[in-house]
C-alpha cells in the first residue's frame, strides 16, 4: 500500500473500505461515513446478507452485510436481475460512471478521483468491508475533540514549567514552540537528544538540546546504531500530539543542563534523570486537575468544532452502526467537552449521549484492552457512580474491560473498528488482545498532504536531477570499468568502448567527474529543505529522506510496537 508519494492510499474499490490492521485518517476534522446498513435503512429495498449466508469475496473479505436488491421489488416493475442491465457490463459500468460522475457534480460532491487530492482523507493500508463491521468505537482526546495544540499544549507546557520552577530549575525566558518536535520522533534519554528516524531504525536526523545536528555529527554519534523502541530505558517515542509539550519542555532543559545553569542543589542530573524531572512535573500538571479545570471552564480556547463531525456520527447510527465512546478522561471532563463540541450541532434537541450505544470514561488504556478493572455506572448528571457487574447497551460507565464491552453487546473481535490517536495505547492493543479493526487519527497529514501538493514541481525537479545523476554515474562507472580492464590488459564490455583511446576515456571521465559533483551541489541543499513547507527542522511527518518511510509510518504499519 505504500507509494513513494504519499504513503496510505485511497482504496481504488467502489466498495467502501479500510484497513483491518491500521487506519490512518489524516483529517484533524475526523469525518469519515460507512456506506453500509444494517437494519432499518430502505428495507423494503435491499436485504442484507446474514452471517449464516455470508461468503469470502475475491478480495478476501467477508461479505456479511452486503446489500442485496431483493427480487420481488424488481418483479414489481416487470423486471428481472438480468433484464436491469442490457449489454456487456463493461460497457453499462462506463456509461454508468459517466453519469455518476456528472451527477456528483452537480450535488457538488468531489468524485473519487478528485478526493484522492483532497487532504481530508482516509488512506488504507488493507481492504475491509465496512459493511461486516457492527460496531465502530472512538476515543475522545485528539480524536472526537479537534484541540488547538498551540492553546492547549501550551498551556500544559506551562504548567510543567511552572511545577519544575518550583522545584529549583531555571526556566525564565523559555516559551513553548510547538514547532520544535512532531510526532513520530524519539527522544534519546541516554545523549539528550530527539531523533527522527527511518523505516529501518536508522538516525536520519537528530538534534541535541533545541541545536540541530550536523549530517556528519549525526553519522558519527549514531553510525549504524539502530533506534529500538523495546528499550524503554533510553528511547521514548513521541506518539501523540499530548507529546508535544513534555518533548518541548525537555529539550529545552537540555540546554540548560548543558549550560551548567541548573542548581546543584537538585542533585547530578544527567539527560535521563531530567526526562525523569520533566515527565513528573508534566505528570502532576495532569494529575492535580488545574489544567483541565481551566480547559473546562473556556473551553472555547481550547477546542475547535467541526459542525460535520457529529452529524457523520449519526449517519453511521442511523446506517445501523452501534457507536461506544471509549476514554481515559474522567466524566465530567468528557461531558463538558462533548457538550460544547457536539451539542449545537446535532438535530431535535438530541444530546451527545443519544449517538452512543454505550459511554465508557476512565477507561485506563491500554489495560481495559488487557485486563479487567472494577466496572462503575454513572447514575448522576453530578458523576454520581454506583459499582456494577454487568453493562447494558444505552449505558454510562467507568473502569470496566474491553471484553465486558464485547459480552454486553455480543459482538466481538473483527466486528468492532476502534477509531483512536494513539497508536500504542489505542490502535496496538485493541489489535492485538481483541482482534479489533483500528483506525488511526494522524491529523497532521492534512497540512502535509497540503505541503506535498505544494512541492510537488520542486520535488519533480529534485528527483530529475537525481535521475540525471544516475545515467551520469552508469556512464562514468562502465568507462572506468573498462580503463581497469584495459590496464590489466584485458578487453572492455563492449567493443566500442575497447576501441575507445586512452585520452578519449579519460576525458570523458573527467567531464562526467564534475557534471556529478555540479549535481551534487544543486541536489544536497534541496534534499535537505525537502519538507521544510510541513516543518523547517524535521521535514515531513510520513518520510525520513526523498524516498524511504519513516520510523512513525514503519510503526502504523506494523501496528505492534
């Protein structure tokens, strides 16, 4: 599924699908509809295809839930499902897709082809029939809830400071930059250090403190040392935007610490023992309940509404989907959040709770995909919870397990699509011990996929350039060859390059010798602005060089980290 120009393609099938392993969704307005139906939904119309009845199709998926056009609907109208099509189906597909594509026209909705370039995307790394899914779960935070990193990052990163200011450490005159990382890096514990690496766990580039590395001073630091992610003691892998602020706060300590400018009264600080530091302040700054009561009480400042979002939700109850809200945040964060986001945009007075066939808050993730923990009902508007033992579809609920979830809707493993940004805590796990389908919001792809647009004419011309290059070096390399060859007195490839004179071949070397070099200079300082329109230190979020995928992309991929 991987292009060497944007990574997750649109799935050219006319059936709706997406990944069974990973979905990337690359929207920070997180839209995406189900053309399937389950029940109610032009049932005198369509029948659906059972389970008991349900077959493989040629792309390996099940066919569960296909819509069936139910034949005395046809005899209705003198009909028959032969006599409906008239002609090679080649020729009826053409002269139907002519008209579709008219038609969306004039509805003013983008054909297929033309949302392949919009950058509010779904990009799949395998097929799956939406219409087998019975279930699609969400988290909230980063994913329901469209936050403005600049607002609500910030304000983290200053409550972390503020928490480390007290404990003695010098952070007069630092200011968050939510430029300075992206997600997909990793910091290393051991050197100070945040690095971007490639598929393949190779350093491509690194900084030091809020410095950025030489290529040189990369190659030497890191050589042929791979990242290793299993190595929890040194490496920590930035997987969310709530990232953002921590890695901010921690580099720019490294400076500090670099400076000698922090008190020895703290203790011998090295580069982990201050990521240590750092990630308790930050901690605390969650913990103690300061920030998010601040996010509540204005939360105008903190979230952005997307007016589609909610109604998008409806349409795939209303197709037949059972939605579950599934959130490590408490209720009455969630409530409020979700009162501001979706509320005003939902028809008849319907509450936020009416779209969801079950509300799961304090979810404690990854365990409730796990293990079991103590399963409370939310039986109050105040939060007042009582303990359970069994949920119930249309429930409220805190703690509890994944699989109580399974049991009390009686639907399980592969039924259920989970729709998380995380891609440990939400997509990995729920894989891994239920079986869920997984989607992944990657909100950042849309600016880059926007970058990417935008680049595309200098890209074109980096990548001449380089093809230029190579025929340059297969010339340059075959008339060595044969100069070698010659001086051991053995005959050339080819007879016209043995009937080449001497003076001929090394002239010829020569020229092709600086016309690499002149490429040389012209392509290395456009490799390295390549992304700089996504971010002018790390590039682009999905690529680690022109061609090779990064260590974020290698990790969605394998969907266990």
């Amino acid at each position: 599924m991987a292009t060497n120009s944007l990574l997750y393609l649109q799935n050219p099938f006319p059936r709706p699908t997406i990944s069974p392993k990973c979905l990337v969704i690359r929207v920070p307005r997180m839209v995406f509809k189900c053309g399937c139906s389950s029940s109610g939904v032009h049932e005198d119309l369509f029948s659906l295809t059972s389970s008991s009845k349900s077959d493989v199709d040629y792309l390996g998926q099940s066919t569960k839930g296909d819509l069936n056009v139910k034949l005395e609907h046809l005899e209705a109208f003198w009909l028959d499902g032969q006599a409906t099509l008239e002609g090679p189906i080649e020729q009826v597909a053409r002269m139907e897709a002519e008209k579709a594509d008219g038609l969306l026209r004039d509805l003013g909705i983008p054909s297929p082809s033309a949302a392949r370039l919009s950058p509010r995307g779904i990009f799949c790394s395998r097929t799956l029939n939406l219409r087998s899914i019975s279930a699609i779960g969400y988290d909230m935070d980063y994913t329901l809830m469209h936050y403005n990193v600049m607002a609500w990052e910030g304000r983290a990163y200053d409550y972390c400071m503020d928490n480390l200011k007290n404990l003695g450490f010098p952070v007069e005159g630092l200011a968050f930059d939510p430029d300075l990382v992206i997600r997909g890096l990793v910091i290393d514990k051991e050197k100070g250090n945040l690095v971007k690496a490639d598929r393949f766990g190779y350093v491509n580039r690194a900084m030091h403190g809020t410095k950025m590395l030489s290529t040189r001073a990369v190659s030497e630091m890191y050589g042929r040392e791979l990242v290793d992610l299993r190595k929890e003691s040194r490496w920590e892998f930035l997987n969310t935007l709530f990232s953002v602020s921590e890695a901010v706060a921690y580099m720019q300590m490294v400076d500090r610490l670099d400076e000698g400018a922090i008190p020895a009264d703290l203790g011998p600080l090295d580069y982990k023992g201050l990521y240590k530091a750092v990630g308790k302040a930050l901690f605390r700054a969650h913990v103690e309940g300061q920030l998010k009561s601040e996010i509540m009480s204005k939360p105008e400042l903190f979230v952005e509404p997307d007016p589609e979002l909610p109604l998008a939700l409806l349409d795939q109850k209303e197709a037949g989907k059972r939605l579950l809200l599934i959130t490590n945040s408490d209720y009455h964060y969630t409530d409020k959040m979700m009162q501001h986001s979706f509320k005003r945009f939902l028809p008849n007075d319907m509450g936020w709770r009416d779209l969801f066939d079950m509300v799961i808050v304090s979810a404690r993730k990854p365990e409730f995909f796990q293990m079991s923990h103590p399963l409370y009902e939310v039986v109050t508007g105040e939060g007042l919870m009582r303990p359970c033992f069994k949920a119930h579809a249309g429930g409220l609920y805190s703690g509890g397990s994944a699989q109580m979830v399974e049991n009390s809707l009686n639907i399980h493993g592969d039924e259920i699509l989970y729709v998380g940004d995380h891609i440990y805590t939400d997509v990995s796990q729920s894989k891994v011990h239920l079986r869920w389908r997984t989607a992944l919001i990657c909100r950042e792809l849309e600016e880059e996929y926007n970058a990417l647009i935008h680049s595309r004419s200098r890209r074109a011309t980096l990548i001449e350039l380089i093809n230029q290059k190579e025929v340059v070096g297969d010339l340059f390399n075959q008339l060595r060859l044969a100069l070698q060859r010659r001086t051991k007195g053995r005959p050339a490839q080819t007879l016209a390059a043995t009937n080449m004179n001497d003076q001929e071949l090394t002239e010829s070397m020569q020229k092709l010798l600086i016309v690499m070099q002149r490429l040389d200079e012209k392509i290395a300082p456009m490799l390295e602005a390549d992304g700089e329109l996504f971010n002018k230190r790390w590039g682009f979020l999905s690529r680690a060089g022109l061609w090779d995928k990064s260590h974020l992309m290698r990790q969605i991929e394998n969907n266990e980290l």
